[in-house]
C-alpha cells in the first residue's frame, strides 16, 4: 500500500476571537476563511472533515513530489493572508469581529503514512494512527502561530532537507514528546510580508461636488454601531421595508465595500453594491449604488451614524443621483424626487419601529 498525505490547515487564534467577540460576524469571518483555504487546494486533496477552526485533507495513496507540497502550503497561505488584507480594507462595521479579523493567523501540519477508513453514514474517513499523529502535531513547541510544519516522515518521504531555505521558507528541526514518544518534524514560520497577495477592488470613495438633493435625519433609540447592523443585515431589511418581493445575497458574508445584493420589488430586479464615501467627524457610514432604475443612470444612498448617547444615535440618509438626458432631468425634477424623498421617509419610519420592537 502506497502511502498518503495528511494535511490540516488550522486558524490560529480562532478561541479567542469567537468568544471575545460578536458572534454572527465572527462566523462568517471563519466561515470565509475556511472556504478561501478551500479554493486554494492545489492538489487535489480530499476534504474528510471540518473541523470548526480548522480543515482535514488528505490525498490517498499518493504523495506530492516536495515542489508541489510546498507549493500547496504557499497557495493557502497566500490565499488566507489576501482575504484578510481585504476584508481590513474593505470593512464597513465597526464591531470587534471586523476589526480584529486580521489579527488572525494560520498554520498547516502535514504528515505522511499508511491510511485506514471507517465509515460513518455513508461517509468513507481516513481512520487509524497516522491520522491520530497528524492532529497531535497541532499541539507543538514552535514559537508562532504561524507557520507549516512537517513531519519527519514526510520530509523524508519527499526528500525536503530540514534546512531548507527560500524566500517564503526557512526550516528548522523540533521534536516533542506525544505520549511518551517523540515525534520530529520541520517547520517554517511564514512571513505574509513575503507572500505575494492577490490583488482585489479596493474601496472607491464616491465624491459629489454638490450637497445631496435629500436629506433627512431622524433620532433612533439604539447605538450607531447596532443601528448600522440592523442596516448592513440584509436579513433584516424586509421588516422595515414594503415592497420586497426577495432579496438575494451572501447570506454567509459580513457587508463591505464592494458586497452586493438584489432587491427585487413588485417583480422589478434592483441590483445593488455597497459603496463609501469620506464619512462625517464622529460617524459611521454605509452606502449603496445601483444603475438598475431606468428613469436614472445612477441612484446613490448613504447612511450617516452620529452617536448621540450610549444607547442612541442619528441617522442622517442623503440620496444622489445621475440624469444624464434632460428628459431623465425632466422626470426627476417633476415627479422622481418626490417618490425618493417619500420612500427614503417611509423606510425610516419603518426602521424606527423595527428598532422599537427589538428592543
């Protein structure tokens, strides 16, 4: 029986930020980076388990020659650091998740050795003492929460010198005791510094040279930070909205700039994008965009949180738009502001009660 490759990807520091911080956000932080670091399987490997802060791969009966182990370890590396850097450019909320989000850090254990499988509902996993080994090397001696680290075995197995160095790579020897038996290995502490990140739409701040042809402001009786969820949470949108038919979105997906979603009223499909600007001194903002009304060739809304007091706040929403024919003008200035100004103040009121009614 030809031997296998274990490989687990593991979040570090994952304990710490689901419990110090906000739930929902926090999941669908770990809930991205987990399937960004499974987009990023180079090789083919098999996924047999998710493992809460952590992913179980493994490729049977074959191992990856050492350029394309190492360039597997890379991959996820590099896709793990390009999403943080983007959810830290591109965050609009405020909360403890989304700001410490890129603190977070990764380390990958492989191994290497015969497999067996058990069954569980249907499911084939790899089973016995090598799968035992490679989830025992998570808990280490290595001075960092981010690094790779390989089993002797496997660094024979592909040949990997355990002073191999590049400039991603620098290895090193250790060993630690696992029921009264050591277990060598190599590792590498990795520098995101020295990764190549992929690139990603960077959020463009919206400027007008005019003030906004609406605005309307109105005290809400929640912070600014819980009052921007209840907005940015397209789950809660039909309650203080009328006329939503659906709302299609990443129900898995904290909003940023650059999110979109679908808003599909009386049959009509709005296609939106969150948006930004240069908030106000002391605010929060979020904003949307959509091009999807054709009286309009762009329709802009943003929202402006100022706290007032600890469980209160404004909520300031200016609208812009662009009528580039003068028919477009026209209907704008005779009837369309008019609508935009009455829905802007209904879905304010609504807001208000929805706000009430949680509380």
């Amino acid at each position: 029986m030809s031997k296998s490759l274990l490989f687990i990807p593991d979040i570090s520091g994952y304990t710490k930020f689901i419990q110090s911080t906000e739930v929902e956000h926090s999941q669908h932080v770990i809930s991205e980076l987990l399937e960004v670091l499974v987009n990023a399987n180079t090789q083919n490997l098999k996924l047999a388990e998710i493992e809460g802060d952590a992913l179980f791969f493994y490729k049977e009966n074959e191992i990856p020659s050492q350029e394309n182990l190492l360039a597997q370890v890379e991959s996820m590396f590099t896709a793990f650091y390009s999403h943080l850097k983007m959810l830290e450019k591109n965050r609009v909320c405020p909360c403890n998740a989304c700001a410490t989000a890129p603190d977070l850090e990764l380390k990958i254990i492989a191994h290497s050795g015969n497999l067996q499988h058990i069954e569980v509902q249907g499911n084939r996993k790899p089973f016995g003492e090598q799968v035992i080994e490679a989830h025992r090397l998570l808990k280490n001696s290595v001075d960092s929460d981010n690094y790779v680290l390989i089993s002797r075995t496997l660094a024979l197995d592909v040949m990997l010198s355990p002073y191999y160095s590049s400039k991603i790579y620098r290895f090193r020897q250790g060993s630690d005791l696992y029921d009264d038996r050591e277990m060598e290995y190599i590792y590498s502490v990795i520098d995101p510094k020295e990764l190549k990140l992929r690139s990603f739409s960077e959020p463009k701040r919206v400027t007008f040279e005019k003030p906004a042809p609406i605005t309307i402001t109105k005290q809400y009786p929640v912070s600014a930070g819980e009052l921007l969820e209840y907005i940015t949470n397209y789950s809660y949108r039909h309650y203080w909205t009328e006329g939503i038919d659906q709302l299609d979105y990443n129900e898995n997906e904290v909003t940023r700039v650059g999110s979109e979603h679908t808003c599909v009223v009386n049959g009509k499909h709005l296609n939106f994008i969150t948006i930004t600007k240069e908030p106000k001194p002391g605010s929060l903002i979020y904003g949307e965009f959509t091009d999807s009304p054709s009286i309009l060739d762009g329709y802009y809304q943003f929202y402006h949180f100022t706290p007032t007091g600890e469980n209160s706040c404004e909520l300031e929403i200016e609208a812009f738009w662009k009528a580039k024919s003068p028919i477009k003008k026209i209907v704008v200035a005779l009837v369309g502001k008019k609508i935009f100004r009455k829905n802007i103040e209904k879905a304010m009121t609504g807001l208000l009660h929805f706000v009430e009614n949680m509380s």
